[in-house]
C-alpha cells in the first residue's frame, strides 16, 4: 500500500526539493486517517516566503499538519516540519512550501477540491459533507476567486449589463454583467447602488475597455446613467425592458391599494380582494382560480381595471421593429395615461418620456446583443443568497457570487472530480 501511494502521490503531487518519505493508516477518536510525513530532499534549500529565493535553513519548527483530499473517504493528511530560512533582505523567516500558501492548514489541491463542489453546493454544505468547517471551504472559495480574477480575460467585451440586487436589509449590491452573446458571466460587484460604486467599477474596467463598449444595458437610477454617459461615451445606453414593467406593475399595485382602501370606506363589497397576483401576473401564467378572479374583474368598471389594460397595451410596444413607430405608439400611449387621472400610471408615463431615447434604443440593440441576461444573471445571484440562507457580510456575499457566476478560470488541476 505504502509504495502504491507514494507512486500516486510522486505522480500528481510531485514537488522539487521533497520527498515522501513513510506512510501510515492511523486510528484516531475521529476515524482512520492516512498520514503522509514530508522531507526536504537532503541537501536542498528553503524557498523564502518573503523574496522567493532559495535560501539556507536556520532551524525547524515544531511539525504541522496540512490536510490534503480525502481517499476512499479516508482523511489525508501531510506532515511537515517547516524550516526558518536565514535570509539576507527579509530576515529569519519561515520558508514557503509549494503545496499550501501561507498560513493555512489545507493543501493547494484540497482548497480547489473544495472551491469546486462549493459551486455546485453552499459553503456550508460542503464543510458537512466532506466533514470540513465552513471557514476552511470559504478560504478555499476566496483562494479560487483570487486565482481567477488576477487571470480573468477582459478582452473582446462590447456589452454590460448593470443592476443591483437587495440582499440585506436596507443593503444593496451593485452588480455589473458581461452580456456579449458570447459570453454572460459577473465581472464586477460593489456594495450599495451609488454614483461612487459604479464610478469604482469604471476605474476597475479601464479608460480604454470602456471607450470600446458598445451597448450598456442599465435601469432608470440616475447615478448609473451618469456614470454611463461619462465614462462609456460610444456606447449605446439601453433600458432594461424588464424595470420598465417593474414600474408598470408597481402602479397597478398602488391603484389597486388605493381603490380598495376607497371602496371600504364607502361600506361597498371589496371585490378587489384577494385579485392582487391575477392583475400582476402574465396572462398566461394565471393558474385557474385567477383566470376567474381577473375574468370577474374585466366585468366591473374600475380604476384598477383601466391601468391594468393600460399596462397590457404597452406590451404592444416591444412587437415593434421600427424604432419610428415605436416611438409614436410612445407618445400616444403615455397621452392616453396622462388623461387617465390614475397617479400612479401618470407618474410612470412621465417616467418613460424623460427617458423616450434611452428606451427606444431597446430596438438598435435587440438583435446584437441578449438583452434579457441582466435579468437572468440576477435571478441566478438571488439564488446563490437562498441557498446559503443570506450573508452575513458583502464581502462573503461578493467572494461568493465570483465565484458561482464570474466563470472565473481554475488552473490544470491534478484532481478532477466532476
């Protein structure tokens, strides 16, 4: 067994200046485990970890454990006593060994054994399979996100998409997407959803990528279209068709509340109650009982009834093709509201005047680049937040989401294991 192993181990953990040296099965009060004990290969010299250049030993440190990927179920663990280096521009200090970095007690190849599982599985999950901690896996994900972002490519990017998503109270995450049709992935996030933290992105990004952006896909937050048109000066600024819905159906909501709290001050039958996902909802997603609901209610003459057709005629906008029509179809449309005396659909229609330009560039864009990713990239960062139950803070949240929806790039490893 012993020779069998060490054949393995040189085969794909081979490392210049050590040798394996014994290797034993040993029983302890947690289970068996496999202990590999470590050399230095005799007459070698130490790495220093501050310089990187091969120094002389000064003396050994008391032994350490670094725990390797499990075999058979079975823990591995290597044994190693590190050497202090006397070098001459850092000092005494403690040799660098290529099969862990710094401090921590796992070895390079169990962190990316880790990092992997951990984006199929939550960081908690991982730990209790593999009979881990939740802190050595979310060092292993930080180590792979660190890895990947010092390597990632950001050449040939012509679309961004950006948004934010709520993911604490009264926390926002800023989150830019590459929305190429070649290639959707997180580039960047930064807390809260400010001026700064998308001028933080553009800095991040470069003067020279960001000249060379042709299509940027944002909502109406003002801080974000400041910064876009002050940084991406050639892009084509696109609002995202799904905010503009959004708003639609907020006003329905509110016109909804509104009436409804009207009609039982005046002691009449509330047959607004319980309507409020068959009004909100695409038709063809109602279930049964709200077909019904939403049948009775296109019966009755009410404020409720007038924004949603209001909202269901504006979806005649996107079947447009020209972008001439579509603006005249705009401007009948928002008139019709604005004589509507419905505040809510007013207050949206005046909305979608300001930014008639923005909007319409919808239709320059939509057969270049896929317009609906923003949308999708964040549903799939929402459910990184529910499969992990939250975050405690941004930056585990931001470790996270990297690594889960950045398609960050991950070495030749010399374990696969999916």
């Amino acid at each position: 067994m012993q020779l069998k192993l060490k054949t393995l181990l040189n085969l794909k953990e081979n490392y210049p200046g050590f040798v394996y040296q014994d290797i034993r099965l040993k029983d302890t009060k947690d289970g068996q485990r496999i202990e590999v004990t470590v050399k230095p290969r005799q007459g070698s010299k130490g790495i220093c970890s501050g310089c990187g250049e091969k120094r002389p030993g000064y003396d050994r440190l008391t032994q350490r454990e670094f725990i390797h990927v499990p075999l058979w179920g079975i823990m591995v663990v290597l044994l190693y006593c590190m050497r202090r280096l006397s070098c001459p521009t850092c000092g005494i200090v403690v040799e660098a060994v290529p099969w862990s970095c710094g401090k921590s007690p796992l070895t390079i190849g169990y962190s990316w054994f880790l990092s992997e599982w951990a984006k199929l599985l939550s960081m908690q999950e991982v730990a209790r399979q593999f009979k881990s901690t939740w802190h050595h896996v979310f060092t292993a994900v930080s180590m792979a996100v660190t890895w990947g972002r010092e390597r990632m490519d950001l050449s040939g990017i012509t679309a961004i998409g950006v948004d934010e998503i709520h993911w604490a109270k009264s926390s926002f995450m800023t989150l830019v997407y590459q929305i190429d049709n070649h290639c959707k992935r997180l580039l960047w996030c930064g807390e809260k959803r400010t001026e700064k933290t998308i001028n933080e992105f553009f800095k991040w990004f470069g003067e020279e990528r960001s000249l060379l952006l042709k299509f940027v896909c944002s909502d109406m937050w003002k801080p974000y279209l400041k910064a876009i048109a002050k940084y991406a000066t050639n892009a084509l600024n696109i609002l995202d068709r799904f905010h503009i819905s959004q708003k639609l159906s907020e006003a329905i909501d509110k016109v909804r509340a509104s009436e409804t709290k009207s009609l039982i001050s005046k002691g009449k039958d509330i047959i607004l109650k319980h309507s409020r996902w068959a009004l909100l909802k695409n038709p063809e997603n109602l279930t049964d009982n709200q077909k019904i609901k939403l049948k009775d209610l296109l019966s009755c003459n009410l404020k409720t009834i007038r924004a949603y057709l209001l909202k269901e005629h504006f979806k005649n906008f996107w079947d447009y093709t020209s972008p001439t029509w579509a603006g005249k179809f705009l401007d009948e449309w928002c008139a019709k509201v604005m004589r509507s005396r419905l505040e809510p659909m007013k207050k949206v229609a005046r909305t979608i005047r300001s930014h008639k330009q923005l909007i319409l560039n919808w239709f320059e864009a939509k057969n270049n680049v896929s317009l609906g990713a923003v949308e999708g990239q964040n549903n799939k960062a929402k459910v990184v937040i529910r499969k992990s139950y939250g975050f405690k803070t941004a930056e585990i949240l931001q470790t996270s989401l990297y690594h889960k929806i950045g398609k960050l790039p991950v070495p030749r490893l010399a374990h696969k294991y999916f």
